[in-house]
C-alpha cells in the first residue's frame, strides 16, 4: 500500500510553490479522471513535467503539462528484501524507478522539461561519494536508533525534532559512533548522507550532496532561518551532511546516460525532491491555515497548515516550511501495513461488507506493524495491541479500522493548535494492488 501522496507531485516543477499551483495540482487530479492517460496527440509541442512517488511499498509516476492535464501515470510495487538485506530496499528502488521511465510512452518522453521525487521522511542511505557505493543503509523512516538519541540531546535544544530514536541525526550518529571509516581509519571511503529521494535523484543528475529543507528536517536543518545550526555544523560528522535547496529548485540537467536509454531530452532538469507526506498535502489543493490533510497509506500521516511553528519532540509534533507558512503534524507508523499483515486485499473488500459503520465497535486496539511508534506517542519501545481477537474476521477488522481512526483523532488533539478548526480535515486513502 501506497499514500495517494504525490502521484501528482509534478505541479511543484512548472510553477512556484504558492497556492496557485496547489490549485493546478487538484485540477491535475480532476483532469486524470475525465481524459486518463490524455490524447497523446499534441505531446511534441508540450513540455511536459514528471513526478514520481516513492512510498513505503511502491512507486508511481504522474506525467502533466501546464494546464494541469495528465498525459500519463503509472506504478511499481517493490517487495521487502529478506531480513538482514538493508541493501536490497535500495536496489528496489532502483529498479522501480527505472522501470518507471520505461513505462513512459515513448511519445512523451522527449517532452518532458523536468523531474522530481519524494520519497519517504527519515529514510537514510549512506554513500561513498567517491564511488558512488552504499556504505551503510537504507535505515528507513520507522526505524529507531537509541543507542545515538543521548548523544544527540547531548548537541541538540530540549525537544527538538531531532530528539526522536528515528529521526535522521540519530540514524547518522548511530552509524558514525560505529563505523571505522568514520572514526578516521584508514578507510578511503568519503561519506556522505542521502535520503531517499536524494539518492534517487542523484541516479538521474549524477551530483552527491543535495537536498532540500523538507527532507533535511530531521537531520537538523533550520528551514526558519535556512541553514544548518552551529550546534550542529560544530560536529565531526558535519561534512557528511547535504547542501540544501528548497523543495522543487533545479539541480542538474539529466545524465548523458539516462537521456540515451530513456529518450529523454538532454535539457530535462532534475529538480530537488519533497517528502511523501507533505507532497500528499500538495496534492489535496488546500492552502488555509487551520485545515489538515490525513494521507493514509501504509502509515498516517496528519499535516496542518499554521501560521505558527510548532516543534515538540515528546509528541512526535513537527514543523515543515510550506512557503510563508508551516506544516505541523506528525506520522503515526499505524495504517495500512498493519492490514497488509493480517489481510490480503480480497479479504479486505469482503470482510468490509459485513461491517456497519453506524454500529460501534467494542474492540480496543493499537494496531502497530512492529514495535515502536513516533505519532501521537513517541515511543520506540511501544508494542502492538491486537488482541483479543474476536472469532468473526470481520468484527476484527472493524475493531482496527475504529482504533486507526482513534488514532487520528488523537493525533489531532495532541498538536497544541487544537484552537484551529479542524474540521476542514481531508482524508484520502489510495490503496495500490
């Protein structure tokens, strides 16, 4: 399962990122219903702008020109690798993307002026930059790492967004206190640090250390005053860390190598990424502080627009910059790879039809794939709560469709802009077969 997320994230790279083009984009979603896949017949002379999604078990791409119209879309599901293969997420992903290239039709390809991705927060590789190997990772964005969280709240303010066992500087710190190159062995690696989306990117521009202030978050960028801070810039792992851009700015112009294999123009752009859930928010077409967007995918993401920047890391409450406003919210690892765990899609469809929506359910849940969670409750020793498990399948499912939906509306209540109205709040849930 896939958040609906940026499928029509490519609004970001044919306009500035104000409200305007939040707009394009909710017309974009519209279009792809009325004209799916768009004529084909004028794709010459229109520059087209791709977007790809990359979420926590599948990828998918939108292909749009000006007005907003899709030309194109599609998707690839990617599988876990067998425990203990960290490497084999990245080798997914890279197989995903490039397979999603080739399902562009030829007929577009050449059009296309630019390209951009989100990927998942928090997800972090490690790459040699000289060689371009993966020295460590993927570490993925529900992955806690403790044993570098006293370290950081060492470095770091009180409750700052960093000060989370998953955030991206603990994933950092964690490898750096165990890893010999970087102790200053004789090693002849030179790290540096990617998220996922960076490292996908670089795939098609070839240049290491980019990112943008989405993404770089939680590694400790300040996108208020748009640079890292000195607490964080004093560290020796410090040159590791990306350059920053924001959301949306161009890189590169595709590699020589990607252009000939794909029949890509040479003067396609590549331009920096976002996060998935904030390109979910993107995609919704709202703007007004005061309203959220919850992408339901395999996790729940909440993300409200406010005026004020509101960083807690006791709650799992963060601030991402959205223009001159903020995005506050969080992620629950609660959603749909709970149900994937326990139910396969026919299961779902059948079982839900024996559900009343009107009728309450008694069960009481948590429903967590694994141990830990981030949002609401930050807490990477939280364990699942599941049981008891009632005879009928169906009664089961609707206790953990009423306990997600609990969770939501906690989530909500535990930001501390509960004075805002809520009750604009959007929900999409896409499920990607």
């Amino acid at each position: 399962m896939v958040s609906f997320s940026a499928a029509f994230f490519p609004g970001l790279l044919g306009f500035q990122r104000n409200h305007r083009s939040r707009a394009v984009v909710t017309r974009a979603t519209m279009l792809s219903q009325q004209n799916p896949g768009g004529d084909g017949h004028s794709a010459a002379a229109t520059s087209l702008y791709l977007g790809i999604d990359f979420g926590t078990s599948g990828a998918r791409y939108a292909l749009i020109d000006e007005q907003g119209a899709i030309h194109s879309e599609g998707k690839r599901a990617y599988s876990a690798p067998p425990v203990g293969d960290a490497a084999g997420w990245a080798s997914s992903w890279r197989a995903a993307l490039f397979q999603l290239l080739a399902d562009i039709p030829p007929v577009h390809r050449s059009s296309i002026t630019s390209v951009s991705i989100d990927g998942t927060s928090a997800t972090t590789l490690i790459v040699d930059s000289a060689s371009g190997e993966l020295l460590a990772g993927p570490f993925l964005y529900n992955e806690s790492f403790p044993d570098a969280l006293p370290a950081v709240e060492s470095i770091a303010p009180a409750n700052h967004t960093v000060c989370s066992a998953s955030s991206t500087l603990c994933k950092l710190v964690s490898w750096w206190n165990g890893s010999s190159s970087a102790s200053g062995s004789s090693a002849a690696a030179v790290p540096v640090l990617m998220h996922q989306s960076d490292w996908l990117l670089w795939l098609l521009h070839g240049q290491y250390g980019v990112s943008d202030y989405n993404n770089a978050l939680k590694v400790g960028y300040d996108p208020e005053v748009d640079a890292y801070p000195s607490w964080l810039t004093s560290q020796p792992y410090s040159p590791m860390l990306p350059s920053v851009r924001a959301p949306g700015a161009p890189i590169a112009a595709l590699k020589d190598d990607v252009c000939s294999e794909y029949g890509l123009s040479k003067k396609c752009v590549v331009c920096t990424g976002t996060t998935d859930s904030i390109a979910a928010f993107l995609a919704a077409g709202t703007g007004e502080p005061g309203i959220a967007v919850t992408s339901l995918g395999s996790t729940l993401a909440i993300k409200l627009v406010s005026e004020v920047r509101v960083d807690d890391a006791r709650f799992g409450v963060y601030s991402h910059r959205l223009d001159d406003t903020w995005l506050v919210g969080g992620a629950s690892n609660t959603g749909g790879a709970v149900l994937r765990r326990l139910f396969t899609d026919d299961q779902l469809a059948a079982l839900s039809e024996h559900i009343d929506p009107a009728v309450r359910s008694p069960l009481d849940y948590y429903p967590l794939p694994k141990k830990g969670e981030r949002f609401p409750i930050s807490d990477p020793g939280m364990m699942p709560r599941l049981e008891p498990r009632p005879e009928s399948d169906a009664e089961y499912l609707h206790g953990i469709l009423e306990s997600i939906a609990r969770i939501e509306v906690r989530s909500k209540s535990q930001t501390p802009l509960v004075s805002l109205d809520w009750c604009g709040a959007i929900n999409y849930i896409q499920q990607c077969k």
